[in-house]
C-alpha cells in the first residue's frame, strides 16, 4: 500500500461556503463549493464541467474572505467533479489595484 504524501503546510478546517473562482488571466468566473481552508490554502470541489485550471494563477471569493492564489492541483472524482487545492499567494500592487477597481463600491463613483 502507498501512502500519500502530506501537501499542506498548514492543516486547513472544514469550511462548507459557496465559492467564486476568478482565473486572472481571463477572468473566466468558477462557481465551486468550498471544502476547508487554512491561512495558506483553501480545497475546493468543481462542477464536472468545470475547465482545468491547474496551474493558473487565481482569486477565489468566498462568504467571508478572498483570497489571490495558484491552483496546486486538480483531480478528477469519481463523480466527474473536480477537487482542487488553491495555495494563497502574496497579493502583488496590480492584483490589488484589480480588485479595487472591480469591487469598489458604485455609490463613491456617483459622488454618494
């Protein structure tokens, strides 16, 4: 029998939310089913549908935090769906300014 071999650097917590993959590169929008996350990684399940991602750079939104990171892995279940392991990554000045710019709230553009 072969052990698998521990990924994660931190342990991460079950954490069952509703999830929005944004891949950076195209700003393609994933709908996923979040699993658990840790401060350094969040696992997430896919529709089996859902493109390969694997390797892309990415932000992930969840119910309570947001996150910018690289997708580590991408494994097909048996069920067809995928799971994935998103590991975070430092926010660099244009992803920030990215997120600025697209979630700023409309009302400071209308003088509000």
């Amino acid at each position: 029998m072969v052990e698998e071999k521990e990924r994660r650097k931190i342990d991460r917590i079950s954490y069952p939310a509703n999830g929005v993959v944004v891949v950076c590169d195209t700003q393609e929008k994933i709908y996923v089913q979040v699993e658990d996350v840790s401060p350094l990684g969040v696992g997430i399940r896919m529709e089996p549908a859902s493109p390969v991602i694997q390797g892309k750079d990415v932000i992930i939104v969840t119910e309570t935090l947001i996150m910018y990171a690289d997708v580590a892995r991408q494994d097909r279940q048996e069920d067809g769906s995928y799971k994935a392991g998103i590991a975070a990554k430092k926010f660099t000045d244009d992803v920030l300014q990215y997120l600025f710019d697209s979630i700023a709230w409309k009302g400071n553009q209308e003088g509000r």
